[in-house]
C-alpha cells in the first residue's frame, strides 16, 4: 500500500472519528466537529446540548464545556475564550494531512472550517494567534468581534488595513471604531492631555459649533469623552457638558439645562429620583397651561408652593394632578380614597359606584363615628330607619328575625344588665313579674303566660319553663316536681322533656 493510500485513509478516519464522541456521564451525544457539548441541569437529571461554543464562564476542554478544568490540565485565557491544556497534550497535525474540502486540522480532526472558538493558522485551528502571525482577523463579522471565520497573520490585509489593541489580541479592521481615534492605521483607545475630546475619531482641544455639547461615552473597551450635537435623553447640559445630575450651584433641568431658578414657562420644581443613580435626587421645571400641569406620573402641583409632590399636603385635595384648598363649583365632592393604607382626598362631580356619600363628602368606607344608610353615610339613623345593624354598622327598618332589640341595636344576645327579652327588646326584668320565663342563648324570653310552650315543662315553685327537666326530678302533669316515685301505680317513661 502506498503512502498516499495510507494518507488518504488517516485523513477519513480523521474527519469519521469527529462525529462520535466518547460517552459523557452515560449520555451518548454526537456534535458536528465544530461544535462542544455543553451540560445543564442538576444533580438528579443532566441534559447534553451541542453550541458553537460555552457559556460565558465556562472552559472548553477536548470538545466540552466545564465549570473549572479537569484537575490534570492548566486553565488559560486567550481575550475571548477560557480553555484547559495539558503538558501530556500537545498533538500537532502535519500540515499536509488535511486537505481539500476538509483542509483545517484540530485535535486530530480534519475539518472544513474552524470552530467558533478557535483562530485560523497554516492549515490548523489554534487558540492563540503565534508571536510571528499576531494579527487576528474576523472576515465574517464587522467590527471588534470574536465570532465567524477568523484568520491569524504576520500583517493585516489590505480588505482590513486598521489595527486595534485590546488585551492580547491584534485586530485588524475595516475601519477604527467610534469610540476610538485614528491615528494613521492605528485605532487609539484614548486621546491626549491637551486634546482630550474625540469628534470624528480625531482628537480636539476644545468641540466644534456643530456638536458643542461634551458627554463621557462608555464602551466595553474604554471611556473616553466624545462631542455631540445634544445630551442624551438621560441627561442634562451644564456649561456644555452632559452630566447625571446637576450641580448644587445651577440644581434645576430646564428644558435640558441645569439652571439656577425655574422660568415662567416651566414654574414648578418636580424633584425626582435622578435618572442615572437612585441615590441622588434631581429637581426638574415643569410647564403650567390654564389646562393642566406637565407632571410625572403620580406627582402632583402643589400651587401654593410650585412644586410637584408624591402627596398633597394633609390640608389640601387634588384636582386634575393638582393640589387645591377647596374643590371647585364643577367637582364639588371631596372623595377620600383609601389605598394602600394611605388616604386621598379627590375633587369629584358625583360619588363612585361603590362609594358613600355625606353632604359634600364620599368615602369608600364610612368613617368609624358614622353609620351606613342605603349608599350614604350618616352621623345618626332617621326614624324611617331607626335600628343599627352591628354587624355592619347600617341603618335598618327592622332587626333580622334572629336577632333581639337591645335599644336601637340589632344584637344576637342582650347584655347581662338587660338579659330578659319582651317582644325581641331587651328589658332589665319582665313586666309581669309572675309571667312565665324560658331561658335561651339570648337571653331569658318572659313569656307572658300562664302556659309554657309546646315542647317544654315549667320547673315547679319557679316561672321557669325548660326544653328539658333535670335528671332528679320526674314530669308530673307536665311539671318538675321533686318526687322520686309516680303516683297513682303509674310507670316510669323516658322522653326528650325528661322522665314522666
């Protein structure tokens, strides 16, 4: 067999073996060659996953990803991607062993491209970029980026003749970015001392007319201060410069600036959490029409003091995100609103559907002081309601049928200095004095007879009518009496009254 026949079945073999990985804790996972498997899950149930490359915090080791590196292999650190390598690990592939349309070699697989991981180099995919070829290049995204086909070489090409330094690598790009000033082929991350602001990727001492305003811009390679036509959104200007927060000499934002006093447009200070840290607070001039008020949400003008509150005074109400001393003749209802806990006090043309009125007053609940009364409040019940239902503090012609009359409450029991009960109303004692009585949970009912009720027997000596007689005493014609035996030869008989 010649050697270009032994060749041509290494190389098969090569690009064969990349598609079946060994087990993995149990789980047989095949990946493409450019990609690593990647485990997520927990102690009692794991899931194997192929991606182009590990999470963020993750290591890739031989194809998979790790949280650490085994303990046989050194951790290393290339500016966009962790791995693990070994001392016993160092398989190089001749450079003649891969080729056509699987021309790249990388850990003794023969593939068509790199993996996303890796760089491009001599027919290999390699981790770093060598010292003689340090020059990365990204063909297949724009900019400073890790991702696609990338390409070590000894200089950039002429498709991406601008260097950029960051960390380890050397990017070569098809233009400086942004934030970075370009010093003939060189993209420089910073500017000078004596021309610190950056305006069209050239360094100045002091911004043009066209963008005056000065603002720190943030990158994840640098900060550096840029020119602009305006400050963002997020800020305000102050001698030209975009700040957070304005400073104590000028601490108001008038339409973007910081200033010292609010103007006649904008007369009311809405001071606010500041939009840049939630420590610092910034006050902002708000506008006034004869309509409304420009405010945040769930802020309010207060007139009086030309400042937008999170409350109205406790003397004030609100009225149209105003706070004003008295409701006006068109809304002329003060409606407490209760929520949260908190108390509210709004200026409304009618009561809400579920609220209750008294005279210039709604409320979602009646005050404690005060009664309920169909959908109002009221400080005393009318005649043509004269009884208070305690349960819920209402107003009502008549106590329910289970209920007694103590006074002009419905109650479920009478109290123990009015305990008896003639016609439902609790009395301190009975009007007859010899009526018969019946004792009940509510109280003792004077029955006003000389007959107890079907399905008791009167106690004898006493008024007292009972559901059921003692055990000591037997039922004779109908009464408790203290006899222990039945007169006349009769027997015995057990009932639910008692022992006749």
């Amino acid at each position: 067999m010649t050697m270009h026949i032994v060749m041509r079945h290494l190389v098969s073999l090569f690009c064969l073996s990349s598609y079946f990985l060994p087990l993995i804790q149990g789980q047989d996972v095949r990946c493409l060659p450019t990609e690593v498997i990647v485990r997520a899950g927990n102690d009692w149930e794991w899931q194997y996953t192929c991606k182009r490359a590990c999470p963020a915090k993750q290591y890739v080791y031989r194809k998979q990803c790790y949280n650490s590196c085994p303990s046989h292999t050194f951790a290393r650190y290339n500016g966009f991607i962790k791995y693990c390598v070994s001392d016993v690990e160092h398989f190089h592939c001749p450079k003649s062993i891969c080729q056509k349309e699987y021309p790249y070699c990388f850990e003794g697989n023969c593939l068509d491209s790199c993996p996303e991981y890796t760089i491009g180099y001599n027919k290999s995919c390699v981790m770093t970029c060598p010292s003689e070829a340090k020059y990365i290049t990204a063909v297949s995204c724009e900019g400073v980026c890790y991702s696609g086909y990338k390409t070590c070489s000894s200089k950039c090409p002429v498709s991406h003749p601008f260097k950029f330094r960051f960390n380890h690598f050397y990017h070569c790009l098809k233009e400086c970015p942004s934030f970075s000033m370009q010093n003939f082929t060189k993209c420089e991350l910073s500017c000078p001392d004596d021309r610190p602001l950056l305006f069209n990727k050239t360094c100045r001492s002091t911004c043009p007319p066209s963008s005056p305003f000065t603002s720190l811009r943030t990158s994840v390679f640098n900060k550096i201060f840029v020119c602009s036509e305006h400050c963002n959104d997020m800020m305000a200007s102050y001698r030209n410069v975009c700040v957070s927060v304005c400073p104590a000499k000028s601490p108001l934002e008038y339409h973007g600036k910081c200033v010292e006093t609010c103007q006649k447009d904008r007369p009311f200070i809405n001071t606010t959490p500041a939009k840049k840290s939630i420590y610092i607070s910034s006050a902002v001039c708000r506008e006034v029409s004869t309509r409304y008020i420009s405010m945040d949400e769930k802020f309010f003008a207060w007139i009086k003091n030309k400042t937008c509150v999170t409350d109205c005074p406790s003397n004030t109400l609100v009225f149209n995100s105003t706070c004003v001393e008295a409701c006006p003749k068109t809304f002329p209802l003060n409606y407490t609103k209760v929520q949260q806990g908190k108390h509210e006090h709004i200026c409304v043309k009618k009561c809400p559907g579920n609220a209750y009125q008294y005279k210039y007053f709604c409320f979602d609940q009646c005050p404690t002081y005060m009664k309920y009364i169909l959908s109002n409040c009221t400080l005393e019940c009318p005649k043509t309601y004269p009884y208070i239902y305690m349960d819920n503090v209402t107003c009502v012609q008549s106590c329910p049928d289970h209920y007694v009359y103590n006074g002009k409450k419905c109650a479920e029991k009478c109290p123990r200095e009015h305990f008896y009960i003639e016609n439902k109303q609790c009395v301190n004692v009975c009007s007859k004095i010899s009526a018969l009585q019946r004792r009940t949970n509510q109280g003792i009912v004077c029955l006003n007879s000389s007959f107890c009720p079907n399905g008791t027997v009167l106690i004898e000596n006493t008024p007292h009518c009972v559901g059921e007689c003692p055990e000591s005493m037997l039922i004779i014609n109908n009464i408790c009496t203290r006899s222990t035996s039945c007169p006349n030869n009769t027997y015995k008989e057990n009932v639910t009254l008692g022992t006749y």
